[in-house]
C-alpha cells in the first residue's frame, strides 16, 4: 500500500500540470476514501 504522505509528495510534481484542485481532491480520495468526496467539494 502507497502511504498518504507519498502520495503527496508524488503530487507536487504534477502541481504543474494539474489544477490545484484536482491533486488536492486526489489527495482526500487516496488518503481519506471513507469520507464523503462532496464535502470537499463544498
């Protein structure tokens, strides 16, 4: 299992071709897929 801080260090290299949001939202999907994705889309 890739752990959540690798995860994030993985995403700041592609900062540059993705939209913030879309890593930030990668993020809480990998590192927290128990909660409800619509409220960080709120």
């Amino acid at each position: 299992m890739v752990s959540c801080e690798k995860r994030k260090i993985n995403n700041k290299i592609f900062k540059v071709e993705k939209d913030l949001t879309d890593i930030s939202f990668y993020l809480v999907s990998i590192c927290s897929p128990e909660m409800p994705k619509n409220e960080y889309l709120s």
